[in-house]
C-alpha cells in the first residue's frame, strides 16, 4: 500500500472536497484510498462532509467577530500536529481546510 497515515510524505497528494470526498490524481493511491481502503464509501463521505461544514461554520464566526483567521487556524493546526495531542476521527480533512484558509488568507494579503 502507498498510503499510510504514520508518514505525512505519503499523504501530500490527497486532496479532499466539500461534499466529503477523498482522492488524488495519483493512480496507485486512488486505488488505495477507494479500492483497499474504501474511504468514499457514503458513511465516510458523509462524516468527513459533517467535518467540512463544522469548519465553514467556525471561519464563518470567526469572520463575523472580526477575528484574525489565520492566527486561528495556526493555533489549531499547531494542536492537530502536536505528536502529544492525540489523534482524532478525521484529523486529516480538518488539517486541510485549515491549511487551505491559511493559503487563501495569505494571497488575500
């Protein structure tokens, strides 16, 4: 297998999208992630969907109150990546939607 969450260098080319789906343009770790895995299976995707809308929601509040976004996610990217936080359901999805407003935040400048 290609994918294996204990090495991030393996995991770089998993993209995933609002409606909870999960892939990449790499062939061999599409097979991985859909065929051995099954990680679009509908329960998946659904939770993983759950998870991106918690995400929207809380960017959302935090523009509202007018507060620093990317201070934010930075704090909570930090405490996703401790190695002494423990690791959670759907780690992966948060830490790419925050990293992604992180990047949008900083070419909005």
């Amino acid at each position: 297998m290609t994918v294996n969450p204990l090495k991030p260098q393996t995991l770089v080319d998993i993209r995933y999208f609002r409606d909870g789906r999960i892939r990449s343009e790499r062939s061999e770790i599409m097979d991985d992630l859909t065929k051995t895995l099954n990680l679009n299976q509908e329960t998946l995707r659904k939770n993983r969907k759950t998870v991106i809308d918690e995400l929207g929601r809380y960017f959302k509040r935090l523009d509202e109150r007018g507060k620093s976004v990317p201070a934010h996610c930075k704090k909570q990217l930090d405490a996703l990546e401790s190695e002494t936080t423990k690791k959670s359901e759907y780690q992966g999805v948060r830490i790419y939607f925050l990293e992604k407003r992180l990047r949008a935040e900083s070419k909005r400048g």
